[in-house]
C-alpha cells in the first residue's frame, strides 16, 4: 500500500496492490492506475505446519541487474534415486563453473566493505 496520484479523484490516494492481477488499484474509486506489474523481490514462502512456527524459506533468488544474466541460471537436477539422467550434461555443467563467479564475489565484498 501507498499513495499514489489518481486521474479519476484529481488528487493523492491510497492505492492497493492487487498481486493475483498485478494492478495497481485507487482504494477510493477503484480505478486501475497501473496493470501487469511485475514483483521482482524475493519471494517467502512457510512450510512449517500450522503450529506457528517461524520458518521462511525463499523461493528463487533475488534478481541482480548487475549480472549479464540478471542473476538467473540452470541447473541440470539429478533423476530418480539420486542419478543423473544424461551424466555427460551435468559433468559438463560443473565443468563450465560459473563465469560470473568472480563478479559475484567482488559485489560480496563490496556489499561488506559499505557496512563497515
């Protein structure tokens, strides 16, 4: 929730998220002011059963427009009981390495030496 200004009031309203559309909607009139936006934060997930125990988990990593490739990747996962289906694509999966490795470590440092 915000204020945001709306066309249809003529003046600064409160407008409320819809996150299932992804609009932004005036709360006063219900004017649509922006359609089809886009979460791009991390998102929590709790998988603890309903006894009220605190456990977040994210699901997908946060987007880095830093990276070349925005932060994302592919991981080829291992099959049933543990095998790989095709060993030659993740042999060569983990012999590629992460390219980006260096660069990620050095924002890491960075990110250190500002909260200092």
């Amino acid at each position: 929730m915000g204020d945001s200004y709306c066309s249809d009031c003529k003046r600064n309203t409160e407008v409320v998220f819809d996150h299932a559309a992804g609009d932004t909607v005036c709360s006063d009139c219900g004017l649509v002011l922006e359609s089809r936006s886009i979460d791009e934060t991390s998102e929590w997930r709790t998988f603890a059963d309903e006894s009220g125990d605190h456990d977040p988990n994210r699901v997908g990593g946060p987007v880095n427009p830093l990276l070349g490739d925005v932060g994302l990747s592919t991981v080829i996962s291992k099959g049933p009981n543990g095998s790989n289906g095709d060993s030659s694509l993740a042999r060569l999966q983990n012999r590629g390495g992460d390219p980006e490795r260096a660069l990620v470590m050095a924002f890491k440092a960075i990110a250190n030496m500002a909260d200092r």
